[in-house]
C-alpha cells in the first residue's frame, strides 16, 4: 500500500535523494557506529531517521516503529536506495538504542540541531526543571532516572538534558547545563530548589538574570521578603514609611471557577539583602474561588529577581512565572501522554535515556509548524511521511 507522495514532495537529481548538510539525517552520519561492519544491513543514520519517523507518526515503542516502517518499506527503500526487501526488526532497533550509540554523542547531535533552528535564536527565557523516567524503576526501588532539562516555554526546544546521578541532586547539574548555554540577555526561572546563591551569581555574571521563589530552603531570605510585605504598624498621627510597592491583578474566569493572581513588586530589599545581584523581590497571591464565591484555594508565595523594575514590571514578572510551569505542560506532560514515555518499560537506562533525547527532538519537531496540538501534528505526518522526511534530511528553515 502506497502510504506517501515521496516521488513528488522530496528533492532528486541524477544521484537520488538530496539531503542538505545541516539536516539532522548528516549529523546522524556522524555518530559513531559500534557494530561489526562486515554483514551491516542497514546504516546507522536510516535506523535512526525510521525511530524518528515512527515517533512523529505516532509510535512510541520498538515493535510499533518498526511495524510503521516496515508498511512503508517501499518509500524507504526508493529514498535511500536500500538492498535488502525490509525494514529492520524491533530488536534492532533496542540494540542500537542500548548498546551501538552513546547517549553523549547522540544528546550533542539533537541539541547541536535544536540549537540551530530559527526559533531557539529568539528565546530570552530558560526554565529548569527534573523529570523522572518511571519506567526505569526497578521493582521494589522507588526511584528511576532522574534527567534535568534546559527548555524554551512555548517552543518546544530542549536546549540541554542530563542526568542526575543517585549520589547527587539537580543544584550543581543545572549550573553545569547553564554552564554549557549562552546565557547572554536570558532570563532563567527554575522552582524554589534552585534558588541558591552560586547560580545565581552564575546566571549574572554570564550576562543573564535569575527568576527565582523563595521557600524554606532559603529560610532567611524567605522571612526577609515576607516581613517586607507585612502590613506596617504606625503610631497615630506618624505617617507610614515610603513604599515603592507596585501591583498587578489578573483575574481568570474558567471551568466553574475563578482565579485571582495579585503580584507586588518592590525594589527596597536591594539595598540590604546580600543575596547576590537582588534587584526586586516579589509577593505573588493565587486566590480561586467557585462562581459561588466559595474560596477553594489560598496560596501565597514569595520570590526574588536580578531584573530591574525597567526590564520587569509587575506584569511581566507574573508573566515569566507563570510561562516557566510550561515545562511542564509543554514538554514532561507530551513526553509522557503523548509520546507514551512513562508507559514504556526499561530494563536499560541507557536506551531509556536516548529515547528522553529522541522525545525531545520529536516534540521539537511536531511544533515546528506552530501547531499547539502534537497529538493532532502526529496524525498529519502518519498520513504524510514524506513531510515528516523533510524535517530530516533538509536544514532547518525560518518558519
């Protein structure tokens, strides 16, 4: 059954298929290849491109990829002139995940790529955030791999993802991914874990700021911001103590409920804090309440930047934060609903961890077109292969 249009939607000339030289299938080439090359089927870049291919097709396991492959053997072998009548087997497939590739060399291929689009040249904000691969869990273990990523909020680009190792936490992995990024004119948020003061001062002094909440890790600075924003007790007849205090509202009204977000602003802490290159510190007041006025949830938290009030505002300030839980939505959610990534069962963690890296490069891709649905993206390159070939073996273009 012909599945595609490949004959007529990919570029040709006298010696087949024309692949461009920044396309992800030519950074595939150079990967290292462990296998014996004597009796080699079929090249390391093919197995690699028919993994993707699947996984925007809407596959997300071995035996799903190369059942998709295998009902499209014959666009493949016309586009890449293959010898043998067949697709490879699944097994194939997991070997080359577990054993044959090394998840460095294939994490600097995919993040070399991503890095190249179009869009991670405008991105001017980093979140940071873990995930744990559940399904690397061992029975009777309680955790699996733990991967900290680097992510754009509403790009789809992972810039960086390690692992976290048993022996240590995400602190000193983050300031080694931050390490290995530009962050020059970046804004870097991160949960209440990563506000501490080396990063910080890592994040300012590479040219970027910091976007931090403030919770009882930081014990100190969390009751200075909080006394700051007490209401003040005056004697009668004295005025109150200047304030620069300035606030935004934002009220949401959806799914038979309300929700109030107040944030205030204030600069004074700056002149005493010693926490290294504070500017403004924040108060941020989340209040939902049924259509009945009945308060469901109360929630008040407190944070810090090195943003001065010129480049943030009150209202920009909520943006970020609220833009920074994206990692969530946008990425660690796909990857597991989507993309199945949770549900697939992984006695090796290193083939659990080139499919992490494989995940992201999908999601990347699936967004490409400005599609927020990737579910609906992936029902469009099932039916079109060659679309999806495209993204592959052509450089990126500017969308």
């Amino acid at each position: 059954m012909d599945y595609s249009t490949f004959t007529f939607e990919l570029d040709w000339d006298a010696e087949g298929m024309v692949i461009d030289v920044a396309s992800l299938y030519a950074r595939f080439e150079t990967l290292t290849d462990k296998r014996d090359r004597r009796g080699l089927r079929y090249p390391l870049p093919l197995i690699l491109v028919a993994l993707v291919l699947g996984k925007l097709a809407g596959e997300d396991k071995p035996e799903g990829i190369a059942a998709w492959a295998q009902l499209r053997k014959d666009l493949f072998i016309q586009a890449f002139s293959l010898k043998q009548p067949n697709m490879p087997h699944p097994n194939t497939y997991r070997r080359i995940l577990q054993t044959i590739i090394a998840v460095s060399e294939l994490a600097e291929v995919v993040e070399s790529f991503l890095a190249q689009l179009p869009e991670a040249d405008g991105a001017e904000h980093y979140a940071l955030d873990g995930k744990t691969l559940r399904g690397t869990r061992a029975s009777g273990e309680r955790q699996g791999m733990h991967l900290l990523a680097v992510y754009v909020p509403g790009s789809g680009l992972t810039l960086r993802q390690l692992e976290v190792g048993e022996k240590t936490n995400e602190i000193p992995i983050a300031q080694q991914a931050l390490k290995s990024l530009d962050l020059q004119g970046k804004i870097v948020t991160g949960d209440a874990l990563h506000t501490q003061r080396e990063t910080s001062e890592l994040i300012v002094e590479a040219g970027g700021d910091y976007l931090w909440l403030a919770k009882d890790n930081q014990e100190r600075l969390k009751q200075d911001i909080e006394q700051l924003f007490e209401p003040e007790v005056y004697v009668k007849g004295f005025s109150p103590a200047p304030s620069d205090f300035r606030t935004f509202q934002q009220i949401n009204k959806g799914h038979g409920r309300i929700e109030k977000r107040t944030l205030t602003v204030s600069s004074l802490l700056a002149e005493t804090s010693n926490w290294p290159y504070l500017v403004q510190v924040f108060k941020l007041q989340r209040l939902i309440t049924s259509l009945a006025g009945e308060v469901l949830r109360h929630e008040v938290v407190y944070g810090l930047t090195s943003l001065t009030a010129t480049k943030a505002s009150p209202r920009r300030l909520l943006s970020l934060q609220r833009r920074h839980w994206a990692i969530e939505s946008e990425l660690h959610y796909r990857r597991d609903v989507t993309l199945g990534e949770d549900a697939c069962r992984c006695k090796s963690g290193t083939m659990a961890h080139s499919l992490a890296i494989l995940n992201n490069l999908v999601l990347a891709l699936l967004l490409r077109n400005r599609n927020p649905n990737a579910a609906h993206a992936q029902r469009f390159y099932n039916a079109h292969p060659d679309h999806a070939l495209n993204l592959l073996i052509r450089a990126p273009a500017r969308l």
